[in-house]
C-alpha cells in the first residue's frame, strides 16, 4: 500500500509493525526526491498515514520521509547511563 500510495514515493526503507493490544503500530519509512517541495512531501505522508490508519487493525501509523537510504538505522545510537 505504501509503495503504490503516490508516484512520488521512490522507494521504501523501512517497514515495521508490532502490536500494541489486539491492534498495529505501523512505522514506514518512504524515499522521495530531495527536490520535492516541503508542502509534497508532507502531503503525501499525512495522506499515506491517514490511509494506514483507516485499516482496521492500524492503531497508529508513523510516516518518514527521507531522500536517501545510505545512513545508519533510526534510534541505533547507545545511550550512555
């Protein structure tokens, strides 16, 4: 669904999903072009959350845009204690 969701998502790089009680938490990471406006961008994210929210099992869905898919993973920092 993510993929063919608009003609300016290039690519995905993450998919995840787990679940919180009976229902999904969904996070989808899309590629789209480094050039593309502020406002296309995140039109087309709100409008794929919405969308992944609408299905029955979604609880949630988190959308990230990105221009390219060669940096180290989100969140992969340790954190010092």
């Amino acid at each position: 669904m993510a993929m063919t969701h608009s003609p300016f998502i290039q690519s995905l790089d993450t998919v995840r999903a787990w679940h919180s009680g009976p229902r999904l938490i969904v996070e989808v990471d899309i590629v789209m072009d480094q050039n593309q406006s502020l406002k296309e961008t995140h039109d087309v994210a709100e409008e794929l959350q919405t969308k992944l929210e609408s299905l029955p099992d979604v609880e949630r869905a988190y959308v990230h845009v990105d221009y390219e898919t060669s940096h180290a993973p989100e969140h992969f920092w340790k954190k010092e204690l």
